[in-house]
C-alpha cells in the first residue's frame, strides 16, 4: 500500500491528463493505485518542476512538509503564549480576570512580565509535535483520498476531500499535543502548582497517573479537529477563490511575494472561522486541566452556555493571527525548501468533456 501510494502520489490529483508523449515511456502510461483493479493516467507536468527539491508525494516531500509544519504550529502559538495565557485565565476564572486588558494587568501585577511566559515549553514542544502530524499528515491523506475517489470525483468533492483529510490528520496530531497541552494549561490556571515543564510533569503523573496526560484527549479532539477541518479547507477554498476573483493574475505569473500576501489573507481568513468553531470545545479543555475529576460533560453543565463563549473576543484575535503566520511560514518554508506547491485545483479535461457533452 505505501509503495503503491508513493508512485501514485508523483502525481497532482488535480492536474489534467495529457498524451503519452509528456509523461514517461508507454509501457508506463498508467500507474498502480490504492484501489484494486483502477489505474490512474499521468498528469500534464513532471514529476519534478524546475527548482522542486523532491518529488511531489515522495517521502522526502511528507517529511519537508511536516518540517514546515513543525516551524509554522511550534514557533506561532509559541509566540502568542502571553495571550494564550490570559485567554484560558478568562475562561476559568472570569471573576478574577474580567477582560483581556485586566487579565494582563492582574497576571503582571502578581507574577511580574515573566509570568506571561509561563507554559512557553510545552507549548513549543507540544505544538511542534502536533505541527509534524498536522501538516505532513494531511498532504498524505489528500493524496490518498484523492486518489481512491479517482480525478474527476476528487475535483468535484474537492471542500469534502480537504474536510476528510484534515481531520484524520488532526485525529493523529492530537495524541501527540495531548500531554503538551494538558501540563500547559495546569501550569498556567493552576495557581502555585508549578512554574515550569520539568517541575509540573512529575507532580501531574503522581497526582493522577498518565490519565493526567490524556484525560482531555477528548474534549482537544472535540477543539482541534473541526478547528483544523475549517483551517485548512477555508484555507484552500479562500485561495482558489481569491486567485479567481480577487487577483488579477494567474497564480504562476505572480511573485513568490505576492503568492505569500494571498497566503496570509486567506490564512487569516480561514483563523476567524477556525476560532468561531472550536471556542466552546477550547473552554472546556482549559476548565478540565483545572478541576481534577471533572468531566467534560460536567464542565459544560458548569459553565452554561454563556460561559462556554468567555474569551472568545481574545481568542479570535490569537487564532486569526495565528492561522495567517501559520500558513505564512508554511508557505514561506515550502517556497525557501524547493517543496512542490501545486496550483489551485483546474477542472479535468474529462469532465468538460462529459460536461459539454450534456449541455452544461
């Protein structure tokens, strides 16, 4: 399966197939695919454009794709670590915290400025890891589920296959961001419990074992993989769009510049959403690795239905950001690395073909 997947993944799902002559020598005109007794046709470019690093769906590519992915995920949410911070004091302890502004008030006034670094290791770390399964995964999924749903089923249901690919990459990615996560946010809402990584992982295990680690896999499921569903398929939707309306240039005739500006916009586009979507899930995991014990269900009966939205204001300005530079640097990444960046999706010729010849 891995080797048939490798061969097949040379080639964009989305990319139109052409005459023989193009591609490589006939006897090999077609490729051995995932799915038994279907074949897939070569695609209109080679394997390697000029400048590409690897080829597109090797195992070299997976790997510089989850190294973008380690660099955009690990340093972002690393930088907005003060907010992130504020974001979850608001939401487990709104008396106290009242606002973001006073949220950084109270924690300055308390802890001074180094207190709005606390948890900075394993959100690095964790992050870092969860970027490695996110991003390198979810290029692996979309070009096996492209390829068992076939070319012109792939470009139709195209939102559907992004949707589908970036969960199952979140489902992985999240197992590894767990223990991150939860010593993170027990550091960071659990007054006197521990000031740093190294300090606050042996104290949890003691306390609660390794369900400490894992006890809110759940709910971060529940948080992160409609979050990464609307990243990434807003994202590619966001793109195609605004090259189409929006820019008035072909993708492959703008700067490598200019590529990054869409990259960003759409980005940021995509975070708004993404924070809107995931918030209520975001709330409970940060009241769950507060109260030992509690539920998932009975933090949500505790908290009600408005409180489930506290700091959701903070958290849309962290997320967009955040979603923007992430795609940024990943994008950024992949154009310095030489990693294969297929254009936005074109429409098969054998589907205009079936279109046309229906009229339509």
């Amino acid at each position: 399966m891995w080797q048939s997947l490798m061969e097949t993944a040379k080639y964009s799902p989305f990319k139109n197939p052409v005459s023989i002559a193009h591609c490589e020598p006939a006897n090999n005109d077609k490729m051995l695919s995932p799915v038994p007794g279907r074949t897939i046709g070569f695609a209109a470019t080679p394997i390697r454009q000029p400048g590409d690093s690897c080829d597109f769906g090797s195992p070299k590519y997976f790997a510089l794709c989850g190294l973008g992915g380690i660099l955009s995920c690990g340093l972002t949410h690393t930088m907005v670590v003060p907010l992130d911070l504020v974001k979850c004091r608001l939401q487990v302890d709104p008396g106290k915290y009242k606002s973001l502004i006073h949220g950084f008030k109270v924690t300055i006034a308390e802890e001074g400025s180094r207190g709005l670094a606390k948890g900075w290791a394993p959100t690095f770390f964790g992050y870092s890891v969860q970027g490695l399964g996110k991003f390198g995964l979810y290029e692996y999924f979309k070009i096996l589920y492209s390829d068992l749903m076939g070319e012109e089923n792939a470009f139709l249901w195209r939102t559907s296959l992004y949707l589908a690919a970036s969960a199952s990459a979140e489902f992985f990615a999240d197992i590894g961001l767990s223990p991150f996560e939860a010593t993170k946010v027990k550091i960071q809402t659990t007054p006197g419990f521990a000031s740093t990584f190294r300090e606050a992982v042996p104290k949890m295990y003691a306390q609660e074992g390794t369900n400490a680690f894992f006890k809110s896999l759940v709910p971060l499921w529940c948080r992160q993989i409609p979050y990464t569903m609307m990243k990434f398929a807003c994202f590619e939707r966001t793109v195609e769009l605004l090259y189409k309306h929006v820019v008035p240039k072909p993708r492959a005739d703008c700067t490598k510049g200019e590529q990054l500006v869409v990259t960003f916009a759409a980005g940021y586009i995509a975070g708004v959403f993404c924070a809107v979507v995931s918030h209520p899930a975001d709330t409970v995991v940060s009241k769950l690795n507060q109260e030992k014990g509690s539920s998932a269900l009975d933090v949500a009966k505790k908290v009600g239905f408005g409180g489930l939205w506290k700091g959701l204001g903070p958290r849309i300005i962290m997320i967009g950001t955040l979603t923007a530079l992430q795609w940024f640097i990943y994008d950024f990444v992949k154009v310095s690395l030489g990693i294969p960046r297929p254009p936005p999706p074109e429409m098969p010729e054998s589907l205009k073909k079936k279109l046309a010849a229906e009229g339509k």
